[in-house]
C-alpha cells in the first residue's frame, strides 16, 4: 500500500513517532512481562523502520541504500 503525504503531514508523522519511540523506550524498561516486553520491542522496530522511511533522503549515510 501507498500513501501521499505533504511536507507538513510527514513532519508530523515523524514527530508523533519520535514521540511514539520514545514511550517504547520507557514502557519497555518499566514491563515486568517478558512476552509484553517482546511485543514492545518488536513494536519499537516497526516504528524504527517507518522513521526510517519517512526521514528524507538527505538523512540516509552514503552507501546505506
């Protein structure tokens, strides 16, 4: 699936899941759960990839792609 998305919309993404990672992060410190930590963190790639999707080109080391 694709979606279009202005300039102001993908900055707000990236903000709202910067925001997001950032929850993981401590939610996965403080879950006493081992399988609701497992959940967390593979949550927390999938919000790690999307970033990775929506940050511009520019941001991308040379020779990552």
């Amino acid at each position: 699936m694709r979606i279009e998305v202005g300039e102001e919309e993908r900055q707000l993404l990236l903000n709202l899941l910067d925001e997001l990672l950032g929850d993981l992060r401590d939610e996965i410190y403080r879950a006493e759960s081992h399988q609701f930590k497992e959940q967390l963190k593979a949550k927390k790639e999938v919000v790690k990839g999307l970033l990775g999707r929506l940050r511009p080109e520019a941001a991308v080391p040379a020779g990552a792609a």
